[in-house]
C-alpha cells in the first residue's frame, strides 16, 4: 500500500472517532524518517485510547504493520503510532500545545486532507 492510501486510512480511522483537529504534514522533502506526519487531539484519554486503537487496528486490515510500534498511553497523554511512511501522533490537548510539533515542522508543507473525512 501507498503512502498516500494509508494516510487516508488513518485519518479517516481518526475521524471515525472524532478525533479533533487532524493536520498532516508532508514530510516527504523535510526528513528521511517518514512520508507524513500526522497529528490530532483527543477530548479525554478514554478517547484518546479509542482513537489510537482504531487507528492502529484499520492500518493492520489495510495491510500496515503497526503492532510493536505503538508508544505511550493515555495515562502520559500522547500515543505515537509508527506505521513506517506514516508517524501518527495522538495527543491529549495539553500535551499538544505543549510539544507544538506542527511548529517544530514548520518547514513540512499541510497536506489538505478534508477530502478523507467525513462532513
């Protein structure tokens, strides 16, 4: 599968559990480390569980190996989901705004992924 097959996969796995404030970076001429970096929020860590397990269990149906590549729970309020060409990065709100990784890749060019989720 695609790079730009599984970031679809994985958003709309996030969208599917309203995830809040999806972004995707493209990362493609940045770094070496992945295709796409992609970020998004949580209201609470029961939903930021939620998000990464679903996330994690539609990339492996879609033929993606994140089993072994998941870091973090909700207890440290953020989930990194290494999926190869993708890094997926699940944060509770404090921690996001903390670690403002769209920030540090400010170079990484939006991806406009509004087409993957629902309206």
């Amino acid at each position: 599968m695609d790079s730009k097959k599984l970031l679809e996969v994985v958003v709309k796995a996030a969208d599917d559990k309203k995830a809040l404030d999806i972004v995707a970076l493209d990362m493609s001429e940045v770094t070496f480390v992945a295709d796409y970096f992609v970020i998004m929020e949580a209201m609470n860590s029961r939903q930021l569980d939620a998000i990464a397990d679903n996330i994690a269990e539609a990339a492996e149906l879609a033929g993606a190996k994140a089993a072994g590549h998941i870091e973090g729970d909700a207890k440290t309020g953020w989930v990194l989901i290494d999926l190869g060409d993708i890094v997926v990065s699940v944060f509770g709100h404090d921690e996001r705004g903390h670690f403002n990784l769209e920030k540090l890749w400010s170079d990484a060019p939006m991806v406009d992924i509004s087409g993957f989720m629902a309206e």
